[in-house]
DNA sequence: TTGTATGCGTTATCAC
DNA sequence: GTGATAACGCATACAA
C-alpha cells in the first residue's frame, strides 16, 4: 500500500519548507521557476493529490450536494438524480444521496447525516410523509444553519428555498384536452389523495378542463387512490377499484392517469374485458419513464424530463452556493413537460 | 441564520477552556459533575454538532462510502444502491454515488472524484468499456493507496478485492432446465456479447444443461446481441434481430433472455405474428424488476436479489473497513437467485 | 525567493 | 479537575 503523499513529506524530501511547496504547486510566481519545476516534477512522480479533507476544513465546505429522495428504486427519480450528477460532477462537486423512504422520520434522520457529514446543501422531494403531516421543522432548520435548499417534484410553500416542479396543472389539461379531442366523453380520472401536491394540481388541470368545455363534472369518475400498504397490497386494491369503476360506469371512454402504473393497469382490466383501446377506450398517463414504452399497445404519455428537472435543481442549488451574498428572494421554476402520442389514443389527422 | 456551534465558542461563552468543553461532552469523569452538566446542557441548548470534517480530518477517515455504477436510470441498479444505502446508513455511514455511463473514461473520473472526496472504500460495478479494453489500473491504483473495493455483479479476476455476484450460471441452468421440462425442444437464447462476464456466464449455463440433456447445440439458436450505439437505435435492432430470427427458425418454442428488455421484445414480436404464449412459445429471463411484472403475459423470472446484493456488498466492505490489520484474502460471494414462474411459462402440474 | 506562524475544529497527551 | 499544546493537511499573511 503506498503510502500517502502529504506537503510535509514532500518539503522533507526535497529539503524545502511546506509552504514552499505549497506555493510552487499552486505555480505562485514567488517561488523560483527552478524550485517550482523540481517540486511539481517530484510532486506528478508520487501521484501527489491534495487532502480535500483538509481543505474542506479550511474552507468550511465540502463541495458535496446531498439529495434526499422518497424512494430510489423509481425511474423519475433516478432519472433526477442523473442529471443532478452530470452538472454536480461537472463543477467538481461530489453528490451524496439519502433515500427517505416515504418517512419523515428516516428524511430527518437522513437529513441530520448528511449534515454531520459536511454536505453543502441539498437538493430534496419531500415524502409522503412529510407532506401529509406537514412538518418541516426539519428544513426551517437546516435552511437556518445556513444550508440551502432546492426542493423538486414535491414541494411546499412558505420555505425560504427554490422550488422545481413540473408545470403539472397545465401537462394535466394538455392531456385531457387531447383525450376530449379525440372525442371521448366520460373520462375517468384516477389520481392520488390531494395531500400530495403534484396529485392535486394534475386534479385541478382535469377540473379546470371540464369546466372550460362545459363538461358536467361527476365526482363518481373521479379516484383518489389511497396509497397505503405495501406494494403488493396496493396493486391489489388498484386493481379492484378499477374494475369497480368499469362495472359501475360501463360509459368511461377515457381515462386519465397521473402515473404509470395506474395507467397500465388499466390497461390490463380494460383487456380482460375485452375493451378495444384506442377505439373503445383512450389511455393517456404522466409517465416516469419505461413501462409506457413497453406496454402494449403503448401509452400516450406526458413525460416528465426527470433529467431536466435535476440538471435545473442542481444548477440553481450551485449558483446560490457559489454566490457571496445571502440569497433572499426565491422563486418557483416550471419545466415544461412534451405530450408523446402513442398508441393508447386515437391519432388525429 | 444561526452562527454554528463549536467547541471554542462554548469554551468562550463559559470561561471554560476548549479541552474541558470536549471532555464533558465525551463525558469524561476526569471533568466535574457540575461541568459536565452546564456544557452538556449549553451544547444542547445551542444544538451543537461536531464538525465531521475536522472529525474527518484527524481520523483520516470519511465515513463514507463511493459506489460507481454504470448506469443509474436502471431498476437493478438502483435495487443495489438502496441495499448498500441501507446497511450503510445503519452503521453511520454516508453513501456517494458516481454513475460511469458505462465510459471507462468517466468512470475514472468518477473514481478519482471520490478519492479526492475522501472516501474510505468503493463498491463498483465496472462499465462495459472497462470489461472491454480490460484496462483496471484504476482500479489497481485505488487498492494500492488503501482504498479497498468490492465488486458486484460486473467483476473481473485478478484483483485484490472481494467480489459479490448472482450465481448466474447456475441460475441459467435452473431457467433452461424449466424450460426443457415444460416440453421445449428449440431454445433461442438471446445474450450479450461475451466480453460482459454475465452474459457470458448464462451463456455457459445454457450450453451446459443443453449438453447434459444431450441436445445439440445450435450456434444459430444463439444471438450474441451487439449493444452498442443509442437506446432507440439499439430497441430497432434487436426487435430486427428476433424477427429474423422467428422467420429462419419457425420451431423454435422456447426463449431464454438474460434481460427483461430482450424477453419484452420477444413478446411483443411473438404477439404480432400471433405465437400464443405459453401454448406455442415460452420465455423466460434475468429480470431487473417492473417490467416483467406488468407485461402481458407476465414474465416467467430468475429474480436477481439486488437489494441483497447491495446489502452483503456493503456489509463486506465496511467489515473490511472496520478491521484493523491488512485484508489479504479475498472471496467471490454468491447470491442465490428465485426462478418466479409467471405465464410465459407453461404450468408443471 | 524562501520560510515562519496562524488557523480551520477536533481529540489526545501531558502538565498543572 | 482543568487547561495548554500538538497534531491532522493545507493555504496564506507576513517576516526575513
């Protein structure tokens, strides 16, 4: 195991003194061009890598970003994370991930680690949790000690933090407009309790819709599913409340998902009972990512550039940490989400 | 923003010098009852934290662990990093992530990123670059200056570090082998090139049980697909593959995919040309996790543990970590995998 | 042109 | 029981 190249051992082996050696690696014209050749030859020649420890300390930074995510194993947030990475690596910062799990509890647990462990500031999606509980304390605090925040995806008012969302409520009457386009009449709404934010504004863009177009709005075509209960309960109880909807409501010609996986199981149901898609019955969902593509017939989808979303969050989180004054104003950014046409609704021509 | 806490402005604010402030908070009986609650009692009233970098610094230790992978927009590879996310946490570790995008290249950088970070060991899943040139000074480099590293799932010989895999072959035995008892007698096998040690491995399972059933082996039953170039590009060329394939081999009645990707295709090209599965055709593949779940028909699997194997992957390294003398013996560890059977297989009764 | 001293926050050793 | 000091690795103001 070599050992590690320090200053020190370099001013003693070379016989100069450490800050001389400091100087002539930082090329500082002080230092004689003689010495700076010879320290900086003998420096490459043990692999000499300053102790980013040591300069984290000095500094008072660590030039590491933590995120804090609900839940990894989920292509949206994976997604994220990927584009958090390529601008977090590409300013030479580390990027350091905490998954929440859906509890506030292990999000503050997280949180706390990831202070203790020096990270500069953290780019978060708040758990279900902590979103139906409303307890931030946990931000206000950390925002306090002077650690900034960007919040993405789910996100709350009244901190003193950026915030990136997806413009959600306008996708969402994208997407019911083009269902009404294509002629369909009875849309079934399936969406998540109001607690959840982004759940809530894609229910406002489908009210919203209706109303523009003078459509009635009937609460029985609405559903909140209730996201309680671990993943095979829960595929279970979706399930049934579909087909309870379908045997109830057999004149639903459309529907309108906020994720995949409602939406592909819809087209499950809708196949057992031989419903024909696109003509009996159109499909559109806000999608993460890869089931819609490979589902058949596949899922016309507002797709949310997940990457996008990191690539922004990162940025504004690194701009504001690489500024000197304190940041005071705070403003909320909208991505633009793109419609994909595919084969769960009719073309129009 | 509140100003942050150390040892010097508690000794400051109570008279008391800074080694006394440090000892009462370790609780150090050396320093008086009294003492030690009004310090204990201030420092918690004032949310005092230790600064882990300073902790960092004299310790020469991070308490952080660097995962490499080549992907991370990837159901198996997030399954990994919430397996390692978990021991590591439990154990007040922090976790940082550097995604190779399967670039020798970036995944150098990455690595070197991290070193620099001060991480105190690597769990990698090496790019397909990497496996390709076969080019592991990096790697070398990294264990020579102490920072221990553990391979999973994409390992190379050679190296001093513990490896933790699937037992790919046996587990591609077991899936022919099903295959073979539910009356196939033509198996297409879709793998990858040979240079990914996975596919190679599942190669080898396929070729054995064949060989220990004494059933030729068919070198056009085997399609090595090339995975180079973009996703889109790649998704055309392999639905082009199989279609050739299906045309030139009508009899074939069962496929072995070593990715849920390639089964998905196979589906998806059997359900156009109206193949009924499992009556006419069966399939079985690795899977990562969601798609086979929701495809129609379901997927029959061999389950791939990644959470597992990102569990046992952390719990070696940081063991390693935690011993005081030099590792010098290292393991190859190895997973066990579930045969899941779904409908694309035909029932045993 | 080079070297000395100081400080970042902590712990450990040793002196009082 | 308490406190001064050195050390971790580095950068830098200042002295020589």
């Amino acid at each position: 195991m070599k050992p590690k190249m320090t200053l020190k051992k370099i001013a003693n082996e070379l016989g100069v003194s450490i800050s001389t050696v400091s100087k002539a690696l930082h090329n500082n014209k002080e230092i004689s061009q003689e010495n700076r050749d010879k320290i900086q030859a003998f420096a490459k020649l043990y692999n000499y890598r300053p102790n980013s420890i040591a300069l984290n300390l000095k500094n008072n930074k660590s030039r590491t970003i933590g995120i804090i995510i609900p839940e990894i194993v989920h292509f949206f947030f994976a997604k994220v994370i990927s584009g958090i990475e390529k601008v977090a690596n590409s300013r030479g910062y580390n990027v350091v991930i905490g998954v929440s799990n859906e509890s506030l509890e292990k999000e503050i647990i997280n949180m706390d680690l990831l202070v203790d462990g020096g990270i500069d500031g953290f780019i978060i999606s708040l758990s279900k949790e902590t979103l139906f509980h409303q307890d931030y304390h946990h931000l206000r605090e950390s925002i306090s000690q002077g650690i900034p925040i960007v919040m993405f995806d789910r996100v709350v008012e009244g901190l003193e933090c950026d915030k990136v969302i997806i413009d959600d409520k306008r996708a969402s009457k994208k997407a019911v407009e083009l269902l009404l386009a294509t002629g369909c009449k009875n849309i079934l709404l399936l969406t998540t309790q109001d607690y959840i934010t982004i759940g809530k504004l894609r229910t406002e863009g489908y009210l919203e819709v209706l109303r523009e177009n003078n459509i009635p709005i009937r609460e029985e075509l609405i559903v909140k599913v209730d996201d309680k209960g671990g993943m095979d309960e829960y595929q279970i109880i979706l399930d049934q409340e579909i087909r309870k909807k379908f045997d109830a409501h057999p004149e639903i010609d459309g529907v309108f998902a906020v994720n995949e996986i409602y939406a592909i199981t819809v087209l499950n149901v809708a196949g057992m009972r031989g419903l024909k898609i696109p003509e009996n019955l159109s499909v559109i969902s806000f999608s993460d990512g890869i089931l819609s593509l490979h589902s058949r017939p596949s899922l016309t989808t507002v797709k949310q550039n997940g990457v996008q979303m990191g690539e922004l969050s990162a940025k504004i989180l690194l701009d504001g940490l690489e500024t000197e004054e304190d940041q005071t104003v705070f403003s909320t950014h909208l991505i633009e989400t793109v419609l994909i046409e595919r084969d769960t609704t009719k073309r129009l021509v």
